[in-house]
C-alpha cells in the first residue's frame, strides 16, 4: 500500500508507469498498453467493490479514458491505478489479432 497525492492505493507503487491505451473487448476484458510498451489483458469481472459494479453496463465498460496515465469509466466516477492494473493483468500474447 502507498499514498499518492493525498490518495491511499493498493500494491506497490512502481515508478513512472503510466496507461497508454486501453481497449475494451469482449467478455469485459480490457487490453492494457502501459507506458513501457508492454501490453496486458485485465479481467475487469474479477474487480471488487461496489465502484466496479457499473461497468456490468456495456455503455459504460466500452468507454473508457485516459486521465493522467490511468484508466477511468462514467466521466471519472470509476478509475483503476496503473500499478493495480499490471499486477492485476496477465501477459498479453501478440500472436492473438483483435
């Protein structure tokens, strides 16, 4: 756990890592690109806590943004640390297309 900013976070802070891209896929998967260049697929179903619940709503999941190197959903009412999205992603396979 670390502080940020005056924000408590989850797991450990890891210096300069920031979200690029994130594109929604099916089955509420979202493909991740970090500001390493490393691409990752996190399983937005497996995110706990009644914050998470609206992204069950396609509209809302299939919409996020980019604010400051993280990813957020519903105009920033919802927003996942960059550092909580790699340890909570796996490797991405290039070989796969989507």
């Amino acid at each position: 756990m670390y502080i940020k900013d005056g924000i408590c976070y989850a797991g450990e802070l890891v210096d300069g890592i920031e979200i690029t891209e994130a594109k929604p896929l099916p089955g509420r998967m979202l493909l991740v690109t970090f500001s390493t260049g490393e691409k990752r697929l996190l399983d937005t179903t497996l995110l706990e806590g009644g914050v998470f619940k609206p992204l069950a709503d396609e509209k809302i999941f299939n919409n996020p943004v980019i604010d400051y190197g993280t990813v957020t959903w519903n105009n920033g009412e919802i927003d996942i640390a960059p550092e909580t999205v790699y340890e909570l992603s796996y490797k991405y396979d290039t070989g796969e297309i989507f």
